[in-house]
C-alpha cells in the first residue's frame, strides 16, 4: 500500500481531518495506486451508504432569464448576449409538476424537485403552487419531494416543509474564495444562509457544486471541507458543461480522471453523506460514468436537466445492475439536481 494511503487511511481510522496537502496529492495519483484509494472510497461508500444507488429527477417548472449572472449558468442576465435568450415560462401548473413526478417515479427515481429560475420565489401565489404540487407529489405519486427555489427565507422553508416538503436543495456553487469568479450578484454567504435556514426548518438538504468553472484543486479540496462543515444530507457533485452564450462557454474541460479524484476527494472528507455524480456527468466523464460510482458517488441524476438532456434512464439502470448495484426505490434519504444545465 501507498505510503499517501496510509497516511489517508490513519487520519480516517483516527477521526482527524485529512489535510489539504494529501488531498491535492490524491490528484497526483495515477495506475495501481489510484485503483487502491477508489478501492477505500469504495469501501468508504458501502460502509455508510451501503450498494444502493439513489436516483433523483427534476423538473424546470419555471423557465426563464433571472436577474442574477452566475457564470455557468444558461439563464442569467448575462447568458445569451449573442444567442437567442431563453423564453420566460410563467410556472407549470400543478397538474403538470405532478405528471412529470409521476412519469420520474416510473423511471425508477427516488427523489423528485422542482427547481426554479430566478433569484427567490417572490409571489405568495407562486409559493401555493408549489406547496399544492408538493403535497400531491407526496400523497398521491408517492416520491420524496424536494425543491430547488434560488434564495429562501426561513418562514418560506418552514411553510413548504408543513405543507409536505422533505428536501431542500440550494448549491454553494464553488469555494467560498472563488465564488466573486462565478457571481458578482449575490453572495457565498446568501447562499450559506438558505441553507442554514432550510436546515433549521427541518428540512433535509441537498447542497453541492459544480466544478471545472475555473477553479484551482485546491478550490475542489475546500469545497468539499465548506460542504462537511454545513453538515448537509445530500452533496450533489455537477460537472460544467459548458453553455454556448455563457462566460464560460470557453472552459477548458476537465478530463474524466480529475473529474474521479475529485468524487474521492468528496467522499474521503464527507464519508457518511450522500454524494451525487450529477449534471454534465455524460460530457465530463464519457467512457468512465461507471467509475464515479466507485470513486465515491452513491447516486445519479436520471433523465434530463434544466436545459440540456441527459441520457435513457434505462441505461443507467443497466448501469448499476452491471456493477452490482441496485436502485433505492424506496423514496428515502437523498436529492440534487443542477441549476445550471
Ligand atoms: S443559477 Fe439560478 S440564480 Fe443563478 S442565474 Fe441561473 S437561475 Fe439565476
């Protein structure tokens, strides 16, 4: 065994952080002595999540360019200066939400979320649509409900969490030093409080980030460390893929190898949570998807984005049976999706 994976394995075994030096060598590591730590973060993930694989959904049930102008992002104010802007869609009515849960849950998803464009909910008309839709997602198609809605104040959270809601989703996006790269409109912070706010309603929480915008390994090793230090349930993990008309139409790709140690680097700082291989995964892993599965994901968006498609869910139902892996179909315990594709 690696000398590094000794020193991984004696900061686990003795419950102390690993520190940022061993992790950025993580990303050094290449041939037997990186199959031996996908072979820990492995055994990391089975210990704590078990061989189950959690399958999430989404629907975009409001469409549209929002005020803000996160970088990676295909609705914001600055996305599609020379493009054709994307149309403004008034929300989905709750019939329609409740259809696309229906047809998720058939797919073989666990979890189901409505997300939103836009900075926060504004209207109350608009939050009772989608306190209506929540609990007919619960009561009658019988998946776990989950919302990603922008910024959230808490009496909004505590209201859609009586009215049936189980999951919160709101990313950090980045690291906290590299987030004014990807967002001059609001702050790493507003994104921090909704998050605390959704936790303290009660409400599980779905926080991750997107990489490949840009920033350094060591960025990806804090970002990691950030999300622990929150203490959310579910950690989804989404790969830039990259949005004509965006600033970062440009992004130098990362390569599907960066993209594995950066799922180990998650699991080995956050052993216990739910961490989620998600948006862009087709793009940035390619050939590799199985192995996010092994470097330290335990679940997968299933179907399409917000504005991008994903693959046949049945594919990646083969997937899993091919590994050995089965669906969690019981509707417990994870979400994500990602706001930017
Ligand atoms: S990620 Fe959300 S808040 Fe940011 S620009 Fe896109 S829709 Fe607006």
């Amino acid at each position: 065994m690696s000398t590094l994976l000794l020193k991984i394995k004696e900061s686990i075994n003795k419950n102390i952080e690993i520190t940022d030096d061993i992790l950025l060598s993580v990303f050094e590591l290449s041939g037997a002595p990186l199959l031996e730590l996908f072979s820990l973060t492995l055994e990391l993930k089975e210990k704590y999540t078990g061989k189950k694989v959690n399958f999430c959904s989404i629907v975009s049930a409001k469409t549209g360019i929002c005020s803000e102008d996160c970088s990676f992002c295909g609705q914001s104010a600055v996305a599609g200066k020379k493009e054709k802007k994307i149309k403004v869609n008034s929300l989905m009515p709750v019939s329609d939400i409740v259809e696309a849960a229906k047809i998720a849950k058939n797919n073989g998803a666990n979890e189901f979320s409505i997300v939103t464009s836009g900075t926060r909910i504004t209207e109350r008309a608009e939050l009772e649509i989608i306190a209506d839709a929540v609990r007919s997602i619960k009561n009658e198609v019988g998946i776990t409900p989950c919302a990603s809605l922008g910024l959230m104040n808490y009496e909004d959270l505590s209201f859609l969490k009586q009215c049936g809601l189980e999951v919160f989703h709101h990313n950090i996006e980045t690291s906290k030093d590299y987030f004014p790269e990807i967002c001059s409109t609001h702050s790493f912070a507003d994104n921090l409080e909704t998050v605390k706010s959704a936790k303290k309603a009660g409400l599980k929480v779905c926080s991750g980030v997107i990489i490949g915008m840009g920033e350094s390994r060591l960025d990806r090793i804090k970002m990691a460390k950030e999300i622990k230090e929150l203490d959310v349930d579910n950690i989804p993990v989404n790969f830039l893929n990259p949005i004509k008309g965006t600033p970062l139409e440009g992004a130098e790709p990362l390569t599907p190898m960066e993209c594995l140690k950066t799922l180990a680097v998650f699991r080995l700082v956050n052993p216990s949570k739910n961490i989620l291989a998600q948006g862009g995964r087709e793009h940035n892993l390619r050939q590799l998807q199985p192995l996010a599965l092994i470097a330290g994901a335990n679940g997968m968006l299933l179907g399409n984005y917000l504005l991008t498609s994903g693959r046949n869910p049945e594919l990646d139902l083969e997937l899993i049976s091919d590994l050995g892996f089965e669906a969690n179909l019981t509707g417990t315990a994870h979400t994500s999706q990602t706001e930017y594709v």
